[in-house]
C-alpha cells in the first residue's frame, strides 16, 4: 500500500515539474479549436477518417450559430491523415490540438488560415503545398512540355524541403505527404493536358511522363479526406490511361485499381460509377462481365455481400424474371395489381409530373398506345410518383384528357416507393418496362419512346405474341 501511495506521488511529482497536469496527459485523441468568419458563410464542411478505417471517410456539414461565424470544438480519436476544413487541408500525425482561424471576405475569396497550435507548422504543411502547386490554367496553356518537366522538379524539390525543415522523418507520415504532393502534381499535369489535347506539339512519350510515378498504391489516398481532389486524382489518371490506350473502355481503365485491389478506390470510385452505369440500361452484358473482375477484387466479406445483393437485383429484372406483383391505386382510389393484366403484353411509363423529360415523352408514348386501343391482349399504363395527395398529378390528367386510360399513383415515401426503388430499381425517371404475357420481363430499362427502337421492340414482342 505505502508502495502505491509513493509511486501515485511520484507520477505527480514529475507532472509538475515537466509544467503538466495530469488531465493534460496524451489522451490519444484530436482535439479541434477551429474558427471560421466569413460574411456570406453558410456551412462549413468537415471531413476526417471515421475510427482508424482508410477506407471510410466522414463528413459533417457545420452550420452557423452566429451569421457568418461558424465555432468548432471536436476531439476525434487519432489517426494519421490530412482532414478537410471546407477544403482546407490539415495535416494530423499525431495526438494534438489543432487550433486554426480561418477568415475570408465572401466565399468566393480564397481565405486566410491561421495554424496556431504548437503543431501548427507541420499541420500547415499540405496547405502550403497547395500554394506551390496553384498554376492557372491560362500560365499552363503556354508553356510547352520541357517548361512543366523544369517546374515540377522545383515544386518537388521545395515540398522535400518543406518536409525536411519540418522534420517529417517517419515513413507513414512522409508517404502520406508525398501522396498529397502527387495529387497536386497531378492536378497540374491533368490541367495541362486539357489545355495541350489538341496539340499536336505533345511528344510521343508524353503519356509515359504523365503517368510515371502517379500510381495509386497503398493506402495513402483513403487518408486524404477531401472528395475533390482524390476525384481530381481519379479523372486524371483515368484519361491520363486514356492516351496510353485511346480505345480503352472505362472499365479497362479501371483494371490496374482492381489489380492492385485497392479497397478504398474501388469502394469510393469504381463501385459507385459501377452502380451508376446501370441506371439507365440495367444490367447490359459488358456491365455483366465486368461484375466478376470487381467482386474478386474486394476482400471484405460485408463489401462483397452489399455488392452482389446489388447485382443480383438487377439480376432479377433480366428478360425472362417474372415481375413482383405489386398494387397500386388508380385515380378513383381503386387498387390495381400488376397480376390483373396476366394474359396481355404490358407496357408501362414510369414518370411525374415534376419531371420534365417525363412530359415530353408522355405524349409519344400515348400515341404509340393509340395504335393498339382496339388490341384485347397488350395494354399500356403509366405510373406516376406524386405526393400524397396527388393534385399535380390529377389536374394533369384532366387537362390532357388521359382520365379514361390507366394511371396508377405511387406515393412519393410511402412503402410502395421502397419497394419500387429496392426492387425495381426506380431511380430514374422517365422509365419504361414491358412484361410479356406470362407476367415476366421484357425489358426493364427499355428505350425511351422518342427513340425508333421503342416502337420496333414493342410492334415486334406483340407480333411474337410474347
């Protein structure tokens, strides 16, 4: 007991003497004293790793208590990165206070930052590497490749400086920096790039330079939290695999990211462009047979199973996939249900009346369905996402005389609207689907009615009697 009682005192003792306190001590933790003044401010945007993941970023949007002031007191748990400050980037190698004022005139005036923490030069340092690397468009426009190699090696050979003056000695911290001074490299050469695309002065090997050392391994670029210019990164290195390769698809663009499998590229960019080329089409074959070259890549469990429950929705809506039955209230309130047309062809148009490409292809597809309105066995109807009390909705189809057809109301939040963007996959409009005879798909994601090809599949199914 009398040991642990002089060893407590002894621990107090040093404290005092080193000028600390015993909740001064390292607590492995970020703690954020940030100001920001700006007039016409209206958010600021925080973004920072979540936990010790480099593959998650978070970002918080601060608003204004005070107009034109936003006051941000955080600790976050420590992990090396460079955070985001409305685009301001942070340099964060350690447990440590980041104390910063930040003032502009008006959003559109880059600011001024003041790095007031003890850390605060080596927290300044990719801010300061963000001054080095601004060159207008316009200077770039100018200057003919051997200007932007000598350039470069300047800027490069200052940002070694900057980091040897600030001491950065530990690999990860000088791997994580020298990655964000690539990032900017890049953002250089890309501008360069587009103001030289149609200059045929650009030397053969131009593409090898461009690329060489500008690769993406490691981890380094999941502690970047700043989505602009990691996007920045991507479309550079996308087109700059483009010169290299100029009938290169996007997705042969992207098989070097899932070679290399690179979890955070692959989560952050490829995956969600993957996603994205299916909203139009669905599930078209080069989408098909790229979705395997992805699945292989990822190594979490979680990542695949999200990814394949994707796939396989589209998967369901394939041509020969019977069709979820669903019900939904026509404009007298009556509940029609998908099974009720079993026997016909269905053709149906998925629209609103706030969407104006909607209104514009309404008219082509009513009159397509006037040429089969003596026809028993297709029939076309349309549903349209409105609000709950569907007025818009109503008063359109007065006004355009489309009261005796078929219009079905899908409320916009409502369960039925889950069910039709989980399961159909309803997040674009306008959108039109035919289902066969039998109930099952035709086409999903069929081609809009100011298209030849519209007609042609629909005259064709019918005549197959499909």
């Amino acid at each position: 007991m009398k040991l642990k009682l002089f060893l407590r005192c002894f621990a107090l003792l040093i404290l005092a003497s080193s000028g600390l306190r015993a909740v001064d001590k390292p607590s492995g933790k970020i703690r954020f004293n940030v100001t920001v003044n700006c007039p016409d401010l209206q958010f600021v945007e925080f973004s920072h790793l979540k936990d010790q993941d480099e593959t998650v970023w978070e970002r918080e949007m601060i608003m204004p208590k005070v107009a034109g002031k936003v006051l941000i007191k955080k600790d976050l748990p420590f992990a090396l990165q460079i955070i985001s400050l409305n685009h301001i980037p942070v340099f964060i190698s350690g447990p440590q206070e980041v104390n910063l004022m930040i003032r502009a005139k008006s959003r559109k005036v880059l600011p001024t930052v003041d790095f007031n923490s003890v850390d605060g030069f080596r927290q300044s340092l990719p801010y300061q590497m963000d001054s080095l690397y601004e060159i207008s468009a316009d200077k770039l426009a100018k200057m003919n490749v051997e200007d932007l190699v000598g350039i470069l090696k300047n800027l490069d050979d200052r940002v070694d400086a900057l980091l040897k003056k600030a001491g950065v000695v530990k690999p990860a911290e000088l791997s994580l920096l020298q990655r964000y001074a690539g990032l900017l490299r890049m953002k250089v050469k890309h501008t360069y790039l587009k103001g030289h695309k149609d200059n045929s002065t650009l030397p053969g090997n131009f593409s090898d330079w461009y690329l060489k050392g500008e690769g993406f391994k490691g981890t380094e670029l999941g502690r970047i939290c700043d989505e602009v210019i990691v996007q920045n990164y991507l479309v550079g290195f996308e087109e700059g695999r483009a010169l290299i390769n100029p009938k290169a698809s996007r997705f042969e663009r992207w098989e070097p990211i899932l070679q290399d499998k690179n979890q955070f590229l692959i989560k952050k960019n490829v995956i969600p462009n993957y996603y994205t080329l299916f909203r139009t089409k669905g599930l078209t074959q080069e989408l098909n047979e790229f979705y395997p070259k992805i699945r292989i890549a990822l190594t979490n469990a979680a990542d695949i199973k999200a990814f394949d429950q994707f796939y396989h929705t589209y998967e369901n809506l394939q041509m020969g996939k019977p069709a979820p039955d669903f019900a939904l209230p026509d404009a007298d309130g009556k509940l029609v249900r998908l099974s009720d047309f079993r026997g016909k062809m269905l053709v149906i148009d998925c629209w609103g009346t706030w969407c104006g490409e909607c209104r514009e292809t309404l008219p082509l597809f009513r009159a397509i369905a006037a040429n089969y309105k003596d026809s028993s066995d297709v029939a076309f109807i349309t549903i349209a996402l409105e609000q709950k009390d569907g007025i818009s909705w109503r008063d359109y189809l007065k006004e355009h005389n489309m009261e005796q057809e078929i219009n079905l109301h899908l409320v916009d939040g409502s369960k039925d609207h889950d069910f039709f963007r989980d399961i159909y996959k309803m997040n674009s409009y306008p959108r039109y689907i035919v289902l066969d005879r039998k109930g099952n798909f035709l086409d999903s994601h069929l081609e809009h009615p100011n298209q030849k090809i519209f007609k042609e599949k629909i005259d064709q199914w019918y005549k197959e009697k499909r």
